[in-house]
C-alpha cells in the first residue's frame, strides 16, 4: 500500500472517530450551527425561498446538503436531516480536502520525495483551525475545499471548470470571490510565462524576477510588461479564462440586487478599513509554520542587528516602515464588539490578556510584525515569482482588511495557500510542524468536548441556563451591558452538572466575562 493512501486511511478514520465524539457529546445544534441546521432543514423540506435573515452566507452548504442527501431519502433513516447527518458534510469535505492537498503537493513539488509528500499532506489536513470546523455545520470546510479544488483545476490549465468551481466556493462565502480573482491573477501569469508553449499567446512571453530583493525599477518594468502583455492578448485571455470573468460578473450583479456584499444581518457586518488585520495574520502565520520557515540565519542576522547596529538604507526603510505601522495601528485598529462579548472564544482572551493589557501593547509588537512579515516574504519569495507574490499579498489584503472582526477563520485560505507554496521541509522539521499542529488539536477537542461551562441565556433571567464551549470562532452575540459586581453561584446536581462552579465578574466596563470551574466529567 502506498504511503498516500495509508495517511488517506489514518485520516479518514481519525476524522469519523472525531465526529461521533462531537455528535455524542454535543448532540444539538450549537452556536451559528442553530442559524445553519434550521435553514437546511427548510432546504430538505422543499423551502428553498424561506430564509433566516440572521444568516449572511450564501445558501451553497445547504444546497450540496440536500443533494447529498436526497438520493438517500429511500433508505429507512427517519430523521435525514438530523444534526448528525448535516455535520457529516462537512466530514466528507474533509476527506475531500485530503485529496485537493495531496494533488496540489504533488503539482507544485513534484521533484520532492513521494512519501515525504505524503506526510506532508496529512499534516496539511490537520492544520488546526482548519480542522476543527470538519466537525460542525459551519460553511468553512466547504469553503476551503472549493477555493483549493479550483486553485488546483487552474493549476492543471482546467480552465473552464475552474472557474465553475471557483464560483461554487463564493455560494458559500462571498468573500472567496476575491480568491477566484486571485486563481483568475495566477492563471494568467501562467499563460503569459515564457514556460507556456500551448496558450498561443503574442509578443515576447515573460520571465519573472524571484528573490527576496527586487528593485523597484524592476518591479514597475515586471508590472508594466504584465499589463501591457496581458492587454495585446485580451481576447485570447478572455477566450481561455471566460469562466472566471462569468463569475466576476455574476458576483457584481448579486451586489446590485443585493445593495452589498453582506446577505441577513448588515448591520453588525459593515464593512471598515481594519489594516492591522494584515498584522494579525502575519503573526497567526509565523507562529502556525514556525518549524518550517524559521531558519538559523535568521537569528544570526537579529543579532547582527543587535550587537552590530548599521545605519544603511535598509535600515531608513524599515524605520521608515515602523513610522507607518504606528500611524496604522493608531487610526485603523478596529475593535468589534462581537470580539469582547464572548468568552467562549480564543480571539477574546488573546485580545483581552494581550493587546488589552495596556494601550502601548499594540504599537510595541511592530518589531515582532516586522521579523514576522520578513521571515513569511523571504520564505515564499525565493520560490515564487515577484508578480506571484505581489497577487497573493493584494488577496490577502482585499480577502481581511474589509473585515471588522478578527477571526482565525478568514484566514484558513491564505494560509493553506502560502504553505503550499513555500520550499517543503526535511523530515525533522515536517515532524515537529505534525506534532504540534496534533497537540493543538487535542488540546482543542478536549477544551471543546469535556470543558463545558454555564452561561444565562438572558442576562436577566438568572435562572435560565445553557451551556457553552470554546471553539475558535468569533461567536457573533453581543452581551447587554450590566453594571460591573460579582457574583457567584452553585449550581445543584438537578441540572445534570454536579460539582460545577460559575462566576461572572466584570473585567472591563460594559462587558460581561464568564469564568467557569468543571469537577465533573459529564456532557
């Protein structure tokens, strides 16, 4: 048996194991998955015009819902479109991510050992954030699976379907429109490319600048002659990759009918000019491939500048940078009140405990943006084209800074994107990324499933209780504002959780935090 399909085997049974224990321990809807099961189940009822308003995702997951399980209507199942069942989608795009990711492996590092690949691959399926939303009804894992899958037909020069795919990705985020102009971008730097003999394409092809130092004359040449290029070819692009344009236009009647991009609730989802969010990326990215595109030379050369400080004109440009960032920070850091409301959520302590802890924390992590954006640009640089690159920065820019809320969720694609595209690791350093990613995971899981703690559905009526979990998401609840006091209550083992202590304490004005202790093992 092939080492690729073992690690296919490994992880579709990890995944089943996974998703029974969430289903056992979390067997009702939970979170925005109240929002999204009731709409699906309205889909398996025939409603295909009754909508939530709450809701402001496109109906793509519930659509592949239903044509999923229709076919199945014959078995003698009695509740089809269960919670269970609903979940099971999202665990049938993970086993289909583990094939987009192997595929795309092997495209972009073909001359790379096989099974080295392969556990490259298996690590990639586990990348945490990524994986936890396998395992609930959310629309990320679809999501990823379309924007991957199209990104790999465009690889293949599958032009066509591609962009079919790419806009089956946007039915389920609006936002993947920006990663089907993104596929649209490197699809055309393929045609344009010296290296392509089969685009019949006019003019002098090009040949593109990789390093990590390009020249700004040669940055403008590059972008000229891709412009110019692309220009002189118009209707054969337009020919080759009409499918991408079919959806960008389509995409722009949905925001006239539409009146924007948000569908439901438009209020909490205005959007803002939030650039520290490319800060926030850049550090989630450093940290999640750290053993991979962290190098010896790097603190080599932090040393240097340390114990040998050198006034050049790298060192103006930086200074230079740094001005700006603070500028930044002090104008465009936006602070959403979804993001301070609830507790059940990374994003609230790492806010809370880090960037809340005193106003000059902001502005003091610049050094630490810089050595990160530094240490991601070097990494993908020296692989890929300039104009690759400068495409990439602009979806990662136009895909985050429009959002008001900082979510690890909206960066999921941009990462399985760059970690795909940077040199592939030894077998050391691939093992340590494998071992971390797993201890977060079931850390994670852990927290999620045997970690549960109590929360009052209405502020103001105490006796009504539900309980809550941590999960990556930005849960999207704002809590009333109360006066700031503490309480604290016992509550008796009639509500099924003996031993359970619940305190809720003010730790800022007009937030509510809730602090939990669990001594019993029950769900």
């Amino acid at each position: 048996m092939k080492l690729q399909h073992l690690f296919l085997i490994i992880h579709t049974i990890l995944l089943i194991i996974v998703a029974y224990l969430v289903n056992d321990y979390v067997p009702d809807p939970y979170m925005d998955e109240i929002f999204h099961i009731s709409q699906a189940k309205q889909y398996c009822n025939g409603n295909y015009f009754d909508w939530n308003p709450k809701l402001t995702t496109p109906p793509g997951l519930y659509i592949i819902s239903n044509l999923i399980l229709k076919p199945l209507s014959f078995l003698p199942i009695r509740h089809l479109c269960s919670t269970n069942f609903l979940r099971a989608t999202n665990v049938l795009f993970g086993i289909g991510l583990y094939l987009i990711l192997w595929k795309l492996t092997i495209k972009l590092h073909s001359s790379q050992d096989r099974d080295l690949l392969s556990f490259n691959t298996f690590t990639l399926s586990i990348f945490p954030v990524g994986w936890f939303y396998n395992f609930l009804y959310y629309t990320d894992s679809g999501s990823t699976f379309f924007v991957l899958w199209s990104y790999l037909l465009s690889i293949e020069e599958r032009y066509w379907l591609s962009g079919l795919v790419g806009g089956i990705s946007v039915l389920f985020r609006q936002t993947n429109i920006v990663w089907v102009c993104f596929i649209l971008g490197t699809s055309m730097l393929t045609l344009l490319s010296s290296g392509n003999k089969g685009s019949n394409i006019r003019g002098k092809k090009m040949i593109y600048y990789r390093g990590i130092n390009v020249r700004l004359n040669i940055a403008i040449q590059e972008i000229n002659s891709f412009l110019a290029l692309a220009a002189k070819n118009f209707l054969r692009l337009l020919i080759i990759l009409f499918s991408y344009f079919l959806i960008l236009l389509s995409f722009i009647i949905f925001l006239k009918w539409n009146g924007g991009i948000v569908l439901g609730d438009k209020s909490n989802h205005v959007a803002v000019l939030h650039i520290p969010q490319i800060f926030y990326f850049i550090s989630f990215t450093t940290i999640f491939s750290i053993p991979i595109t962290l190098k010896v030379e790097h603190f080599e050369r932090l040393l240097n500048g340390i114990l040998k400080p050198r006034f050049n004109r790298k060192s103006l440009y930086l200074f230079i940078i740094a001005i700006i960032m603070i500028f930044v920070i002090y104008t465009f850091t936006y602070e959403h009140p979804f993001l301070l409301s609830d507790n059940r959520h990374y994003t609230f302590y790492i806010w809370k405990d880090i960037y809340r802890r005193h106003y000059l924390i902001k502005y003091l992590l610049i050094p630490a943006y810089l050595i990160g954006g530094w240490i991601l640009l070097e990494s993908i640089a020296l692989r890929q084209s300039f104009l690759w690159v400068l495409i990439y920065i602009i979806a990662v820019c136009l895909s985050l800074i429009p959002s008001p809320l900082l979510e690890f969720r909206y960066f999921i694609i941009p990462y399985y994107i760059f970690r795909l595209h940077i040199g592939q690791p030894n077998g050391l350093r691939l093992f340590l990324e494998f071992l971390i990613y797993a201890i977060i995971n079931v850390k994670t899981e852990h927290l999620f499933l045997e970690k549960p703690f109590i929360w009052f559905s209405e502020i103001h009526k105490w006796q009504s209780l539900i309980t809550e979990r941590y999960t990556w998401q930005e849960y999207q609840l704002l809590l009333a504002q109360v006066s700031a006091f503490p309480v604290k209550i016992k509550i008796d083992s009639s509500l099924g959780k003996a031993g359970l202590e619940v305190k809720l304490l003010m730790f800022d004005a007009g937030y509510l935090s809730c602090y939990h202790s669990v001594t019993t093992s029950q769900h």
